[in-house]
C-alpha cells in the first residue's frame, strides 16, 4: 500500500447618565435627561454645584415646556464636550480575524501529514479507514523491482518487509528535501497504469497519540527532527482523520474534534489575543479552508531543477 518507510531516505458600552427633577421640584412633572455618550455619574447636587441651581432649573423648565430631547439640553455636564461622530473603534474583546487565521494556519501545519498512495487505496482509506490486517503493499513490490534493498542483508530486508506490513507511514513532508523522501516519493511507488499517485492528507493523529516516530528511518544524513512516522501499533486507523478533497463540504469527525481541541487549547491564544471558543461546525469548516488544495502535488519539474 502506502509507501511510507523512511529507510530510503537518502476579536464600549454607554451608560445612560439620568437626572430626575422630582428630587429638587416635587410639584413639577419628572423630566429625564438623557445622552448617549459616556461621561462620569454626576450627582444632582454636583451638577447644581457647578451650573448653579437657578439656570440648572431654568434648564429643566425650557426642556419640559418646549419637549425637546436631551439632543437639545444645553451641556449639563461642563467638562463633557460630545465628539464629532467617526467609526467606531474596533472593541478590544473582538478577536482580530487575522489572528484566528493565522494561529489555524499554525494548527493545521503541525497536526497534518501526508501519505503517498494511489487514488483507489486512497478512496479506500477515506471510506473505512486503514486496517494493517488488510494492508497490501504495491510500493514495497515496486521497491523490491527497483532495487532499493540491494546491498542489505537479506535476513534484515524480510525482518524489515514482515515489520511495515503490520504499519502504516507518514510524513511531514509533502516532497522530499536533502535528507528524506516526501509522499509524493511514496507515492509514485504505489501508483501504476490506470491507478495515478495520490497524497493523502490525514489530521490529528499525532495528537491522538495514534503515531511513533518511524525508528528506521537512516540515522546518517538525518535532518534534526524525524519527519517519518508510523502507527504506534497494528491498531486500525479511523476513516474520519483522512482528508476529503479540500472542495467537499466540510464535516464533523475526528480530523475536525482534534483541530477544535487544538485550537481552543493553543498557547498561542494568549499571544495573540484570541479569546473565540469554536464549536465542531466551526472547526470542521475551519479545517477544510486552512486545508492546502492537492491539484498541484505532482507538478512538472522546473527547469533549474533538472
């Protein structure tokens, strides 16, 4: 089946300010003095101390006998002084949009990894996951065809084939660099005529703790960190942590409940000041967009590269 031994790598409130009159002039109706704006509580007394009581009054009399809004009270307040209107601020408990997009980003690059197949074994392990009772290894066939295992011994080549048939692999890298190759290594290997190369993505089964670091991987030439992992065990793998196509609807399995964890867990929320809690729909539909398209996973060579 899949190709994935690493051996051959070589996001402000107003209050309303009210002055009722009933507590200096009980015989007058009460009146209510209201604004929109934000400015300390004053105290009737306070108010009366600093305007003087007869044109505080005076005031309260014109407003009550002509109707008009607080729009048109004269400033009760005398150190208030309203604004010319301009666009709210963006408030300071609302998340920056560019911060959640870019801690997802950051969630979906350390939880993904991809793994070289073709498009049936692909489809297969969509749908029903991938059982290693049932692993059939078209890119081990192929290696052997090629020649990879020349020059080992052939005690350790059976031990080695008998050991990845009970696994699955992955990696972190999509192509191979200096020291390791990449799914679409593998999966050139696993594919044959009529049955393309296809990279599958998977998500959250590190975090599951569903993966060990592929312990043969070459130990010359090794980059600091293992980008090779293998199923910890010959433990079933679950169809819902492999990637649909990033155009399919987004849906809610166990790729999508381990980005939520991720991402209402992260450490990076602090810093970034991020204070949304998603919900399953939420990061099911978070996952698809961060979820990088696989048209061009098998592009032409450039030409400074040949």
């Amino acid at each position: 089946m899949t190709f994935g031994i690493s051996r051959f790598s070589c996001f402000s409130s107003s209050k309303t300010h009210e002055v009722d009159n009933a507590q200096h002039a009980p015989a007058r109706p009460t009146t209510h003095i209201s604004t929109q704006q934000t400015f300390p509580t004053a105290s009737v007394p306070a108010l009366t101390k600093n305007m003087g009581r007869a044109k505080f009054e005076s005031n309260l009399r014109r407003a009550s006998e002509s109707g008009a809004n607080s729009s048109s009270m004269p400033n009760a307040h005398p150190e208030f002084k309203p604004s010319e209107s301009k666009p709210p601020l963006p408030s300071a408990d609302v998340d920056n949009p560019k911060n959640i997009d870019r801690l997802s980003k950051n969630i979906y690059r350390n939880g993904r990894l991809y793994q070289g197949t073709n498009e049936e074994l692909a489809a297969e392990s969509r749908q029903n996951g991938q059982d290693p009772a049932k692993k059939v290894t078209p890119s081990m066939d192929k290696a052997t065809e090629e020649g990879f295992f020349e020059g080992y011994n052939p005690e350790d080549i059976e031990a080695f084939k008998a050991e990845s048939s009970t696994r699955f692999y992955h990696t972190e890298l999509l192509e191979g660099d200096d020291h390791n190759l990449g799914a679409t290594d593998y999966a050139n290997k696993s594919s044959n005529e009529g049955n393309p190369q296809k990279v599958l993505r998977s998500f959250g089964l590190k975090q599951a703790g569903l993966l060990e670091s592929d312990p043969d991987t070459a130990r010359d030439n090794l980059a600091k960190t293992n980008p090779a992992h293998r199923t910890a065990d010959s433990t079933p793998t679950p169809a819902g942590y492999f990637l649909e196509s990033k155009n399919s609807p987004p849906v809610i399995n166990e790729a999508s409940e381990a980005f939520k964890h991720e991402f209402n867990n992260s450490n990076g929320r602090r810093p970034l000041k991020i204070n949304t809690v998603i919900s399953s729909q939420q990061a099911a539909e978070m996952l698809r967009e961060q979820q990088t398209p696989s048209a061009t996973d098998f592009k032409e060579t450039p030409p400074w590269k040949k």
